[in-house]
C-alpha cells in the first residue's frame, strides 16, 4: 500500500490510499473484457499534428473582478480520426474549480484530425489550457452570499506532444457535465489484474478544527470516493468517522485531491478506492 505522508503547523497527517469495495447494485459490474485497442501515435515527420476547430465559446461577461484566480491546465488527449477528443486526463491540474473547466473545454473541442502518410489516425497531444479567471461573491434569491467562478477572458489552449505517449490505447468516450464531472461511469472497476491503481497527483491539506485541537482529538478516518476515468474524485463518504467536524474537513479536501486515473488494457477506468486520513497533533 503507497503512503503519503504531510505536515502542517501544529497538525500531523498521513493520508494511504487502497482499493474499496464494490458498492452494492442490482446492476452487475462491467465485464474486465478485452476492448478494441488502437495504435496511438506521435507527432513526427511523417505523422501531422491535429489542428484545433474554433471552439464555440459563449461570451465573457463584462464586470470588474474581486478576486482573480489565473492558471494553466495541462491534460492529455488521444484525437481520433475524426477529430474526436477521446481518453482526457489530468498531467498537470491545480485542485481548483479550473480542474473542472478545462476537462469540459476539451471534451467539447473538435479536432481536424491528424494524419499518417496522408490517412487520418490516432494521435495522442498534450493540451495547456491558460485561464485567466475571478471569484466574485453572488447573492441568491434567500439572500445567501456564494461564490461564483467567472472567466475574464476566453481561455487560451495550445496543443504539444505528449511526454510518455502510450503506444496503444482503448479509446473512451468522455462525457463531462457543467461541473466537470464524468456523467458516463455506470459501473466501477476494482483495483487488481488488469486494472491499475490511480495514483495522487495533487492532495490537500485537511485542518484541524479548533474544537477538534481543544479537545486533543487524534486518529484515523476513512473516506471512500471514486475516481474517475479524468482523474476526479467522486462520491466522497465518511466510511470510519473520528469527529464531526474532522470528518467534513476531511470531505473537504479529498474533494480537492486529483488523480492520474486507473487504467484498465490502455482504457481509463472508474474505480472505487478508500483513503485513510491520519490526524495527529504535535
């Protein structure tokens, strides 16, 4: 089991990640079967590069911001041969609600497709996507104050080569919702065989409450999620609870966590896994 351990002033915590159980369903899980794989290839001297369609954008509202929020989302891509943006995860996310906005962004691009000796294939591409963006506080209809992501301008994407581009791959279709969040998982895998474990690429820190530090409150809850094929958690649950209040802030950054996804035969897959978070005071 891979442990990571964190500090923070006057708190200690571990977080380990392991495999969870399958949630109960009348629904049976998807079959480990093998799916049509596909070679994956790179730009080069005889592979052209896919070209980005200009996106279909909705105008940016005008109004001054309170709180600028900018940064760069880098993904990965595999373009299929028509131009489809297949297999989108995370190479280098910031934990923010920009996460969300940059894997919607690229599920709805459309490509012109890149080629081989002239015929159309699968080409794997890294995508930076540059935000420059601001938090503004919205008040609602019951006069509750909420925060509220806006763009102050488009977003700017440029495409590259991939890093460790895979040299076949399952082509998945992605489908993000407004939110950022993968409505087309049905069933999860497990961790074992074929599939892979996800693996942390960002984890936040969860704070201590200042009753839970009053009280001198120290050990161990358990909170399982899945993880989806882009790498976000998803359906976060206290499986083992040390206090309320430690409890919702361990919700709380979880929620914030990103993951290389697991894998499945070149696929990326959605499975269910279970993270222990470890509060101990110094």
């Amino acid at each position: 089991m891979r442990t990571l351990w964190f500090a923070a002033l006057f708190v200690g915590f571990g977080v380990s990640i392991s495999g969870g159980q399958q949630p109960s369903s009348s629904t049976p899980p998807k079959p480990d079967t093998q799916s049509p794989r596909v070679k994956v290839y790179t730009v080069g001297p005889d592979v052209t590069a896919p070209e980005l369609l200009p996106p279909n954008l909705a105008p940016i509202p005008s109004g001054k911001c309170k709180k600028k929020m900018d940064g760069k989302v880098v993904l990965s891509v595999l373009v299929d041969e028509t131009g489809q943006p297949h297999n989108i995860i995370f190479l280098r996310p910031l934990s923010k609600d920009l996460d969300k906005l940059a894997l919607k962004l690229v599920a709805a691009d459309r490509f012109k497709p890149g080629t081989h000796d002239g015929a159309p294939v699968v080409v794997g591409l890294s995508v930076d996507v540059d935000f420059l963006a601001c938090i503004d506080e919205i008040t609602d209809d019951a006069g509750k104050k909420a925060s509220w992501l806006r763009l102050r301008s488009q977003p700017v994407q440029k495409l590259g080569t991939l890093p460790e581009p895979p040299e076949e791959a399952v082509l998945s279709s992605d489908t993000i919702s407004l939110n950022g969040i993968d409505n087309n998982t049905p069933h999860t895998a497990k961790v074992g065989g074929s599939v892979t474990a996800p693996v942390i690429l960002i984890s936040a820190n969860p704070q201590y409450t200042p009753e839970a530090k009053n009280a001198r409150i120290n050990g161990v809850c358990v909170v399982t999620l899945i993880v989806d094929r882009q790498g976000m958690p998803q359906n976060i649950q206290i499986t083992k609870s040390l206090d309320p209040g430690l409890d919702q802030n361990a919700i709380d950054a979880v929620a914030n966590f990103r993951f290389k996804p697991s894998m499945r035969n070149g696929e990326p897959v959605a499975v269910m896994v279970s993270i222990e978070i470890n509060f101990r005071l110094y």
